[in-house]
C-alpha cells in the first residue's frame, strides 16, 4: 500500500508540475497575459480545495477503493480531454474540473498509509513527498523534451493521462483496508478546532507561497526577464526540484539527530539565504544553483508540518489530512495568482521578494512557537 500512496502522489504532482513550465508555451500559444495565466493556478488549486477536501474526509466514510480509483480514472479522463480544448476559456473550466476529481489521490493514498502505518509517520511522509518532488521532476523533462521536438504544450498533458492509467491498473490489483469504525471519530468541528491542527495548517498555507509561489514562475523569470531560452528555461524548474528532493531525503537522517521543530528551523534559514541570493545575484549559472539550495531548504517543511497536523488525530487522519490539504490548496489559490499580479506590475525579479518575506515569517513563526513552548514550560 504505501507504494500505491507514493505513485499516486506522485502523478497528481506531476499534473500540478506539468502546468508551471508549459506556461511559457501556454502564453505565446493562447495569447494570454500573467494575470490570466496565473488563474489558470488559481483555478488548479480551487478545485483542488474543494476536490482534496472531500475526498481526503470521504475517505474516512466511503468504500476507499470505489473512492480512489474513480478519481484515478476520472484525472486520466481529464487530462487527454485537457489536450484537445481550443481556447482558453475551455482550457480553464477543464483544469478546474480536472483538478476536483484528481486532487484527492494524493490525499486519500495518505490517509490510508497513515492508518496503517502510524508508527512510520514522518518517514512514509517525508518518502510520499519525495515522490511528488520526483513527479514534478519529471514534469519539466516532459515539457522541455516536448518543446525541443517542436511539439506544443499540450502534449505533456495527453502523456501524463497514459501515465494516471497505468496507475489506475495498478491500484485494481491492491487490496485497501476499510477506514477505522465510527465509533472512534471525533467531529470535524472537533478536529478544526485543535491548536495543533490549526497551527499545522496555517503554516502550510504559507509554505505554498513559498514553495509554488516561487517555482511556477521560475519558467518565465528565466525566459522573460534573463533571456534564456525555451528549452533551458523550462528545464530550471527540475534543478529547484533536485534540491526539494535532497532535502526530503535528508528528512529520515536528520530526525535522528534533531527535533521537527530544528529541522524546520534549519530548513527556513538555508532556504531564506538562498532566496535572497538567488535574487541579488545577477549571473544566471549562480542563479540556476541557488534554485537547487533554496528547494533543499524549503523540501523539509510541508512532510513535517503535515506530520506535526495528523499526529493531533491519529485515528482520522483522512479528516485531518483534508483540512491541512485544503488550507494548501487555499494557499495555492492566492500566493500564485498574487506573485503573477505583482510581476505584472513591477517584473517577476521584484515579485520574489514577496517569496522571501513568507519565507522568513515561517521561520519568525517556528521561533516564536518555540519561546511560547518554553514559557508554558
């Protein structure tokens, strides 16, 4: 099962990936502006509020396997159909509705790993967003290798369906175990409600701003404002995506050694060092391995904050998973379309300050939480 979780999280990541470096590609082709092609993201994340949520707490109630191979199969329905859209509106109402009926895989294939593996918390989660980290690696590849054979943005989509197939064969022949019986749940007004919960979430939904607030847009910062060129450009956002996955395998090592808390800590700071280099520094070699550093930074915080949210409610963890998800989606919806505003206005070179001042109220946030641990000590 947990590598049902891990492929599943995997490919919606991918689909989520696939969007950031066809942006260039989706801009000239459609004819659009940053503002409109920032809704796009507003849109993916929209449904994905509304789609995770649901299926991450359906989870915890529905026959689990019906619940998560429709959205499996539904996603792969989504995405060739996304392929063949002739404008613009169409391509939007698609992505939004593509995005409630995928987003849950991830969570829901969470939900269940929790439940079965609960002693293996911060490991299966820091493992389960490698993957994802992996998927949105190979969503850049796709793209570029695409683009070089002069082929258009929509192909990446139409792969990424045969790719959701394949996974929904697989998830066929595994058996899923039934969520934990009634008796046990606490109401979601309960569970809402929880300083844990509440503080897991809001901290996720700024690490969303710090995260794809940042690594959507890289594609265009390269390609616009540093003359790079489209095959290069789209392919940068994989090297980001190297340093996520580093710091995500380090995760496991250094639990060993230090808190949650210190591995947030030292993430934060690697990661606001970096930003702030990557956007003072004005050669495009340093930049493109400051990307590398800042990913490595920021790879660590969304599986431990995530961890630190389920471990409030162990035995509902699908409930608890929909809420921390929702809040990331939610911040999806904002940080994205709001850096697009920004360099619509100003460039995308001066949008990433926003990037770092969220970076550094998650670290001002992780410090602050500890002195209030310290005093009611």
């Amino acid at each position: 099962m947990p590598a049902l979780a891990f492929a599943t999280n995997f490919l919606w990541v991918m689909v989520i990936g696939i969007l950031g470096p066809s942006l260039p590609g989706m801009v000239s082709g459609l004819g659009i502006s940053y503002a409109q092609a920032g809704f796009f993201f507003t849109l993916l994340s929209l449904g994905s509020l509304i789609g995770t949520s649901l299926g991450a707490i359906g989870s915890d109630y529905l026959p689990r396997k019906v619940l998560y191979g429709s959205c499996v199969l539904l996603l792969s329905v989504g995405l060739f159909v996304l392929g063949f859209m002739p404008g613009y509106a169409l391509i939007a109402l698609v992505i939004f509705l593509l995005s409630m009926v995928g987003s849950p895989i991830g969570a829901i294939g969470q939900s269940i790993m929790l439940d079965m593996f609960p002693g293996k918390r911060e490991r299966y989660l820091s493992f389960m967003t490698l993957f994802g980290a992996l998927g949105s690696l190979l969503a850049p590849v796709i793209v570029s290798l695409n683009f070089s054979a002069s082929l258009s943005w929509r192909w990446g989509f139409m792969e990424t369906a045969v790719i959701a197939l394949v996974v929904f064969v697989a998830l066929l022949s595994i058996r899923i175990p039934p969520a934990t019986r009634a008796g046990t749940r606490a109401k979601l007004r309960t569970i809402v409600r929880r300083r844990g919960v509440v503080v897991a979430a809001i901290l996720i939904f700024l690490s969303v701003g710090a995260d794809l607030g940042f690594s959507y847009w890289l594609a265009q910062y390269f390609k616009s404002e540093l003359q790079v060129s489209l095959r290069l450009s789209s392919s940068i956002v994989g090297v980001y995506l190297v340093g996520i996955i580093g710091g995500r395998l380090l995760v496991p090592v250094l639990l060993k050694r230090m808190s949650p808390r210190w591995n947030l800590v030292g993430g934060l700071a690697v990661a606001l060092a970096a930003i702030i280099a990557f956007i003072l520094v004005p050669w495009v070699p340093a930049k493109i391995g400051l990307c590398a550093l800042y990913g490595f930074g920021i790879g660590p915080v969304f599986p431990l904050l995530v961890a630190k949210g389920t471990r409030e409610f162990p035995a509902q963890s699908g409930a608890v998973t929909g809420v921390l998800y929702a809040c990331m989606s939610l911040g999806g919806m904002v940080f994205p379309l709001l850096v697009g505003a920004l360099a619509g206005k100003w460039g995308i070179h001066y949008s990433y300050f926003f990037c770092a001042a969220v970076v550094f109220a998650l670290l001002v946030a992780n410090f602050m939480m500890k002195d209030a641990q310290r005093q009611e000590a």
